[in-house]
C-alpha cells in the first residue's frame, strides 16, 4: 500500500492476538500508510474494571489476551490521542472488558 495513502485506518478485536513486537510493526505500518491528520479507531478486548464481568471472561482474557495496554505502544510510533488531553483514553465499555482508542496522526509542520 502507498505511504500516506489512507484516511483511516479501523480495527476490530483483532490486536488482542499479537505479541507486543507483531503490535509495533502493525502500528509503525498504519503510521506510514496513514495520511497526516488521519485517524486509527482500535476496538479490541481489556481487562475488565467491573467485578460482575469476572467470571465470563477471566479465563478467555487470561487464556488469549496478550496486551491491553496500548497507548504506549501507539505514541511510540508516532500516533497521538485524537480527542484532547482531558479524554480518557482508551474509552472502556461493558465494565471495562471492551476499549475504543481513536488516534491521529500529527500533522507535520515544515
């Protein structure tokens, strides 16, 4: 695919599955074929925050889940946060067992 050839760029539930180096090269490659100012939406699973979620999914997130943390891994490569510093980030839904993280790619200044 062309550098800078995207708008943006989606994932659905698919990162949970990779290791943390398979995760930088996926997010090194969505940077380079991302246009500035465009935007990368993940949707994937995260350690749930609410007791009641416990139970069901536990053992699939302690059996398949691999990394739940990935803004770090995504400012490393260059993708910041697209709504502002006070938005949480990742956005946590279903008692914290599904997150949204919806980042850019900065605009370069010449």
């Amino acid at each position: 695919m062309p550098t800078v050839s995207l708008t943006e760029v989606n994932s659905s539930v698919a990162m949970h599955e990779m290791q943390r180096a398979q995760l930088r090269q996926i997010f090194q490659e969505v940077y380079r074929v991302i246009k500035p100012g465009g935007l990368f939406i993940l949707v994937d699973f995260h350690r749930h925050t609410n007791p009641v979620f416990r139970r069901g999914l536990a053992v699939f997130l302690w059996l398949f889940e691999t990394e739940t943390e990935l803004g770090s891994l995504l400012a490393e490569v260059g993708l910041r946060s697209y709504n502002s510093e006070k938005t949480q980030q990742p956005k946590l839904y279903a008692g914290g067992s599904i997150q949204v993280i919806q980042v850019q790619k900065s605009y370069q200044i010449r």
